[in-house]
C-alpha cells in the first residue's frame, strides 16, 4: 500500500531563516506531487505541482520554491521566510485514474511558525 | 477558473443527529471527493465519486454525485462524537486540476 510521510512534524523558524519541508511518497511509481497550504485551518491553497523529476509548476507568486529530485521526493524551501510563510503544509499524491480522475491523497502535514 | 461553494461553513448539532453538507461548482465536474480532516492532521479521503449520479456510502457516510455534474453533497447518519471536525469537498473537469470547497466546519454537542 502507499504511505507519505512528511518532515517535520512542527517547526519554529525566525523571519529571514531558510527552509525546507520533505515529502516523500512509498508504494507507488511516478505519482503527481502536490504542496498546499492551509491558513487557520480553513480552505486548501495549491503552491506547487509536479507530474516528474524536475518538474514544477507554481501556482502563486511567492517567496517559496518547490524541487523534485527524486520521483517520490518532493522539497518545499524557501532562502527568506516571512511572516506570512506561516502556515499549515500538506503535501499531497496521485496517479491519475481512468479519464484522468486525480484523486490526490495527502500527507501529516508541517506546521510551520515564522516568529 | 473552476470554482466551488460549500455550504454550510460551520454546523453545530447534537449527538445521533443527522448531517447534510453539500458543494456546488460553477462548470461541470468529471470527479467529487469528500475528505475529512482532524484537527492537526492532513486531510483523509472518505469517498471519491467518479460518474454522475453515483450513490456511494461507507459506513455512516454517504455521498452523491449530483446528475447535472455541478453538485455533491454528503450525509452522516447517527452522528458521533469523532465525526468532529473539517468536511472539504474537492471537485475535477476534465484535464483541470483538484479544485477544493472551503470546508464545513462540524461541532457536536453530546
């Protein structure tokens, strides 16, 4: 069966320090990778999407930046955090089903606090 | 772009009551998920909906995919007190990406 894990857990970060969130997928190949995150714990905010090594596609202008360097290794960073950064991130996975039905499974989630 | 409304945000309801939430989109869907998320958790699938007009249910749970394409909802019988807290619908048209509602919110009072 597939799992996703992500770390860590919590992080507390003073503004201006780097970051870097892992996703990691297990038991599936070449899945669609997927980073939200989630405000006040309401409402979902895509960030970033990947259907490959290498690829990424952003949804929102932002101070972050997402890398794919392995098929089931997915990295959200950022050189600056802000204020703003802070934030619940979910990670999620797919593969896309029969008429392209993606149905997208998601990860524990970071809770990240910019101090 | 692909817009979702749900409704209610929020509900407030006494335990063994029954619950109905739904989603309606703005274009045509092809897929209707339903997830629920615990406080500090990531969201967990419940059911996914693939064809028009499908009546799924798991366990209390029971979700439809509305025949115009444009609506879901979902229902919980006999509610109990770990039925707490986000229900998100997520909708798909065609090659489009997940589009996801803005939760409903649910509290039980037991």
């Amino acid at each position: 069966s597939q799992t996703i894990h992500q770390w860590p857990a919590t992080l507390v970060q003073p503004v201006g320090s780097p970051l870097s969130l892992e996703c990691t997928v297990e038991g599936t190949s070449n899945p669609n990778l997927y980073w939200y995150r989630q405000a006040a714990g309401r409402g979902l905010q895509l960030l970033f999407y990947s259907v490959g090594i290498g690829q990424i596609s952003s949804e929102v202008p932002q101070n972050l930046s997402a890398s794919r360097p392995q098929d089931r290794q997915f990295i959200l960073s950022s050189k600056k955090l802000l204020l703003s950064d802070s934030g619940f991130y979910l990670c999620a996975w797919s593969v896309l089903g029969l008429a392209g039905a993606d149905t997208q499974y998601f990860g524990p989630g970071t809770r990240l606090t910019v101090l | 772009g692909q817009q979702l409304n749900q409704s209610p945000q929020s509900m407030f309801i006494q335990e063994g009551e029954d619950v109905s939430m739904n989603c309606t989109s703005s274009s045509i869907f092809n897929t209707w998920l339903w997830y629920k998320q615990d406080p500090g958790e990531g969201p967990v699938l419940l059911i996914a909906l693939y064809k028009a007009g499908e009546l799924t249910s798991n366990g209390r749970l029971t979700a439809q995919f509305g025949i115009t394409r444009k609506d879901s909802f979902l229902n919980i019988s006999a509610s109990i007190p770990s039925d707490v807290g986000i229900y998100f619908c997520a909708g798909q048209g065609g090659a489009q990406k997940l589009v996801f509602g803005q939760g409903t919110r649910l509290t039980i009072n037991p």
